[in-house]
C-alpha cells in the first residue's frame, strides 16, 4: 500500500511534470469524449475546471483542457477537410481551436492553495471563458452542461453554477497538501462522474422537431447550390416540402423552420420563383414558413439570414451574427461575411411567438444566447444549422447540444433545422424515430 501511495503521489507532484501532464490529458481527453456525443446530454461538462483548475502545475492544467476542447470537437479534422477540400485546413483548424481555448484555463489556474484564492481565480476562469475572444472559439464551456441540470434556472442558474464551480475547486485544492484527502477527493470526483455519466443517458435529448403547432424540417439536399440553376431547383424543393408537411397528417401549424441556406444565395432575380414557389404555399397553407439564404450586399459583402415569409404576404429577416471562421467570415477576401455582434436575430412569427435565430456555429457561442437573453423579448429559440459536411452524426449533436443547453436553462421552446447529406439525413430521422417514437 506504501508503494501504491508513493507512486500516485509521484504522479500527481508538480516536480514531475511529465506524469502530471499525460496524467491531465488523459483525463481531458476522457472528459472531452464521454460529455459530448449521440444519445446522451453534456451533463459531464459541468466537471472541467475541477479537473483543469485543480491541477498540480499549469502545464498539466493546460494539458487537460487542450485534450478536452480537441475531444469535444474531435469531427473537426474530417468536417473542415470536407468544407474546404484540404486536409490540411482541416487539421488546422482543430488545433488553433484546442490551443486558443485551452490557454484561458491555463491563464486562471493558480498555485495558491488558499481556498478563496483558487475559488475566485476558478470562477474568473468560467465567466471569462464566456467573453470574447475566447467564446468565438471554444467549444464544450461548462454552462452548457449546467442547463441541462438547471433547467429554467436562468441567470441565477448561471450564478450557481459559477459559485459551486468555485466551492468545489477550492475544496480540492484544499486537500491536496495529504494524499490520502486527496485520494479521497478524487474518488469523491469519480464518484460525481459516474452520476453524471449515467444521468447522461437517462436524461432525454429534446428532437427540436415539433412544438406545439410549430414544426423544424430537417433536410437531405447536401452540397448548397453552385449556381442559378440549382438554386432554383432548391427554392422548388423548397415549395413542395411546405406542400408535403402541411398536407400530412396534422396539417399544417403555425410555422415551419427549414435550414440555414436551403435556397442557396438568393438574387432579385429569383423574386418571381420564390413568390410562385414558396409565397403562394405559405398563402394557401397558411403556415409562416422560416428559410436560410444568403444575399450579397453592393460593397460586395455577403449576408446569411434566415427569411420570414408570413401568410399574409409580410416578409421580415435575421442575421446571422458570427459566421464561421475562415470559410465565412474572412476579412482580406472579396465576398466575406462580416460579423457583428450587434444585428437583429429577432423575428416576430405571430401573435404571441417572438423568436430569436441561431445559425450553425453560433451555437457554440453562449455569449451570443445571453445576449438575446439579457436585451430581447422571445419566447422561442430557432436553430438553423447546415452540416451537409459531416460524415456522422456526432458533429450535429455536439453542436445542436450547446443551443438545447443554453434554452433549458432559460426554459425557451426549441426548434432546430438542418441540412445533411442524404445518408446522415436518414441517419438521423432513425434515430428521432428511435428516441421520440
């Protein structure tokens, strides 16, 4: 047993940071991978600054947040290799996200062992970690996880979450100085992690298809459109899926989301085809229909809304406010899309339905939910994402998990869209049809 003791306490000392560091990253990593997946909520996020912030040095901080961040977006590789064609931009990208979003844990971690040092320094960490610069680029934060346990708690859910956050890194570090408290504080974390993980598969991931009469549309087309052509055959498709839903059983209700970009980008032109196409449907079913299109702006940007097209005959848009890095938001190029924080991603559907809109890698993004939070009235969070990249479903419900966090905390109805490829859309409706027969 004395060997047993002074082995661990070897491997857990801040004078052997070779053992300390894959020690971290293992446990990161194992974090990273067992939080976020199919079938099952990120309840286990909720654990990471205990297990970063505690850490014996800042290497071995830095090293369980870097394997956690990259094992939380571990389809990056494929997915933005598939985006760009280049295998390279792929990897790339992974590590810029897995380096950037774990310096912000690292920066925070103390030495100190006085319990409110290591609380206060622990709760920096959590709220910074929501603010840019780092929010554009991390994916997994822990809030998303306390909405899934909090649920309708709101900003005094995120107010606990911080406080318990900092009791419980404190308290660790606090027994730190004995191995056998800290033994014992460790198997208290297992413990905590074996309920979580549990609770993980119990609890029941919301489909994001169907609230009360207002429905989301997930489609198969794949690839956007690469030209006027296809864009026109997208906005016909368009047309005869409003006429499908709102001719199946149940009929039509009172909206219907589809996509980001499910018509492509969108020119003047088009006016009369969408008006034939997907106007005079919306008329006919009386069922205000959401969709994503890009347009382009004179000074030669690009913008990526969700369009409103009410029965009525009244139109109204969102914006998107942080497109993705690189493939959208790309200053030096002619045709970027700009990103501002400040822009509308409010619609007002009907009547007593006011929603707020999300568009694909804003889901990522707590700082943006808050926001909405903090300044709009809504009573409705609209999803429209285009994973028509992804070669699995994992990448979809990593991502559709941080918006359904973030609206179970504020208690907000819930409706998510997305564009795959023809084989993930089947994929998928199996596995709604699975866990919401």
């Amino acid at each position: 047993m004395t060997n047993i003791l002074n082995g661990l306490r070897k491997i857990a000392n801040v004078t052997a940071p070779g053992w300390s560091f894959i020690l971290y990253a293992i446990l990161g990593g194992a974090l990273g991978v067992l939080a976020w997946g199919s079938e099952r909520t990120p309840v286990m996020a909720v654990l990471l600054p205990a297990i970063v912030l505690t850490a014996p040095s800042r290497l071995a901080a830095f090293a369980a947040a870097l394997a956690y961040h990259l094992c939380v977006v571990r389809f990056v590789p494929e997915y933005v290799s598939h985006w760009f064609n280049n295998p390279a931009y792929g990897l790339a990208a992974w590590n810029v996200i897995g380096l950037v979003s774990a310096l912000v844990w690292a920066v925070f971690w103390t030495r100190s062992t006085k319990p409110w040092v290591v609380g206060l320094f622990a709760g920096l960490a959590f709220v910074v970690a929501l603010l840019p610069p780092w929010a554009v680029v991390m994916p997994g934060h822990p809030i998303v996880g306390w909405g899934f346990i909090l649920q309708g708690w709101a900003w005094f859910g995120i107010a606990l979450g911080v406080a318990v956050t900092a009791f419980v890194c404190a308290g660790i570090r606090s027994l730190s100085g004995s191995t056998r408290q800290a033994m014992a504080a460790w198997a208290g974390i297992a413990l905590v992690a074996a309920l979580l993980l549990v609770t993980s598969f119990k609890q029941e991931r919301l489909s994001g298809q169907i609230v009360g009469d207002m429905y989301a549309f997930s489609t198969g087309w794949g690839d956007p459109p690469s030209n006027d052509e296809e864009t026109i055959e997208r906005i016909e498709k368009a047309g005869t899926l409003i006429n499908a839903v709102a001719s199946s059983p149940g009929g039509a209700g009172r909206l219907l989301v589809l996509p980001e970009t499910a018509i492509g980008k969108f020119d003047p032109t088009f006016a009369a085809v969408l008006n034939a196409e997907i106007g005079a449907q919306v008329k006919a079913t009386g069922q205000a229909v959401v969709l994503g299109t890009e347009i382009g702006s004179p000074d030669g940007f690009n913008e990526n809304l969700a369009l409103l097209i009410r029965p009525d005959g009244t139109n109204d848009y969102a914006k998107q406010r942080q497109p993705p890095l690189l493939s959208m938001w790309a200053p030096w190029r002619k045709g970027h899309f700009p990103a501002d924080w400040s822009s509308s991603n409010i619609l007002q559907i009907s009547e007593g339905v006011r929603a707020r809109v999300m568009f694909c890698y804003e889901e990522y993004i707590p700082a943006l939910h808050l926001l909405n939070e903090a300044y709009d009235d809504h009573n409705l969070v609209i999803v429209m994402a285009n994973g028509w990249a992804a070669a699995n479903l994992t990448a979809s419900d990593v991502q559709a998990a941080h918006s359904e966090g973030m609206a179970r905390l504020f208690g907000r109805r819930y409706l998510r869209a997305e564009n795959y490829q023809p084989s993930i859309a089947l994929l998928r409706r199996a596995a709604i049809a699975r866990n919401h027969p």
